[in-house]
C-alpha cells in the first residue's frame, strides 16, 4: 500500500482549528448566547495566532450564523447559538441550489406539522405541558383578529411554532421549525401583498381559521390522534395560502431566508 500511490495527510490550517475551538465553546454553553467575545486584541493573545488567522476564523463562524462581527466604534463579535433558524440559512440554500420551489416547501411542512400534532395528542402529559400553550397563543391571535395582516400572521405563526415544539420529539421539533422559517418568508411576503391590494383573508376567514384552531386543541386535549391527524390532514392553512395569491412556483429565496434570520435576531435584541 504505502508503495502505491502518494497519501498525502493534509494537517488542519490554524484558523480552522481556532474556529473549531470557539464554535465547541458556543454549542456547549461555554459562550452564552448574546455573550460579546473578547476584542481582536484579547482573542490573539488567548489563541496566540495572527490577525489575518483570526479574522478568517471569525469570518467562518459569522458565515454559520454563530457570531455577528459588529463594525465601527462598539466593534467585537455577538455569541449566536445555534437555532432552527441558523439551519434554516443552510437549508433554504441547498433547496434553492436544486431549484426547489415554495410548493415544495408547504407539502413537507404539513406533512410533518401533522406528525406533530399527532404527537401532542398522544403525550400523556398533553392537558399540562402542550394544551394551556396552544389555548393562550390562540386566544393571544383572537385578539388580534382587527391587527393588520402582518401582526396577524405573527400571531397564527406563534401557534404552529408551539404544535411544533410541543411534539416532545427534539429532533422533529428542530427540523419542522426549520422548514417552517423557510415557509414562513413567503407567508409575510404574501400577506404584505395582499394587504397592499386589499386582498387578505376575509374577517369571516380569519374567524374561521381561529375557530379550527381551537378546535384542534380540543382534539389535543382529549387525546384523540385519529382526529387530530384527519383534520390537519384536510385543513392546512398552508394549502389555502398556495391557493391564494402565493405563487406556489416561486424558487425558495435562500438570501430573503437569512434576512429573516437576522432581522428575528435583530428583534430579539431590541
């Protein structure tokens, strides 16, 4: 074998190892989300390296969405950890690199928020831990049945986002959501849309989609799978919207995808 053909061993270059080192402090808590890492100056004396070699470092890491390097007087880098919406920027580009389109996106989100749903009615802990959520976020978008049409996606989003925790599976939790914030672009787009033109769902629609989900918390709440399956199955808001005024052809944005990802943190922080 070793007489063969040259194996060459390529030894890891130093601002990958520098940014293999920051990133394991940022998944495993050692950096706390929100924490601001050291100046440049700090960095180097801690990892002994040049400035070039951290720069790159943290250039890669702001790329994976684990840091935010801030520019101008303040300066430094913002701890992200990772999220479903971190995996969402990934996702959307590996979906957009093969030209999957929004359709796409909708069927896979409302074949796995129905398995999601399932889940919730059969968690034995259901009536304590998913229920009294579901019932308060509902409540929380009745009341703003009047809001403009975005204030009132956010809050019907609000729901689906906790039927999608509540599953009590992490991993499916994870990647519903992250398939969820990809869809998610295209329903503010198309409810800033059709706010401008007048043409967002009827007061009677948003009534309708409110007294369905309450509905299914019932359903939730009683433990019965069967019908919690058949009605997500038959009554998925993100069927409607592609029947809607959403073109359904339309290429996942993977740009306006990571814009959202920002601008959430953006609100988080403010």
């Amino acid at each position: 074998m070793l007489n063969g053909p040259r194996n060459y061993v390529h030894a890891p270059r130093t601002a990958d190892l520098v940014a293999d080192r920051i990133r394991e402090l940022i998944v495993t808590g050692q950096l706390a989300d929100g924490e601001r890492l050291p100046s440049l100056e700090g960095l180097l004396d801690e990892f002994g390296v040049s400035g070039p070699t951290m720069r790159e470092s943290l250039r890669m890491l702001e790329s994976e969405g684990l840091i935010t390097v801030q520019r101008g007087k303040v300066g430094g880098a913002i701890v992200h950890r990772p999220s479903y919406a971190t995996a969402a920027s990934t996702m959307a580009l590996v979906l957009s690199s093969h030209d999957t389109n929004v359709a796409d996106v909708a069927e896979a989100l409302a074949i796995l928020e129905r398995e999601c749903a399932v889940l919730c009615a059969r968690r034995p802990d259901r009536k304590r831990s998913v229920v009294p959520a579901l019932r308060k976020l509902n409540k929380n978008a009745r009341s703003l049945i009047d809001a403009e049409e975005l204030v009132f996606t956010e809050a019907m989003t609000a729901f689906h986002e906790e039927l999608m925790r509540g599953c009590g599976l992490a991993t499916l939790a994870l990647v519903t959501r992250t398939v969820g914030a990809i869809w998610i672009v295209s329903v503010r787009q198309w409810a800033a849309d059709n706010g401008a033109h007048g043409t967002f769902v009827t007061y009677e629609e948003r009534v309708e989609w409110l007294e369905r989900q309450a509905h299914l918390v019932e359903l939730i709440a009683t433990g019965d799978a069967a019908a919690v399956e058949e009605m997500m199955t038959e009554h998925f808001s993100t069927v409607q919207i592609l029947g809607n005024g959403l073109d359904a052809n339309q290429i996942v944005d993977a740009r306006a995808v990571r814009a959202n990802r920002v601008t959430r943190r953006a609100r988080q922080a403010g």
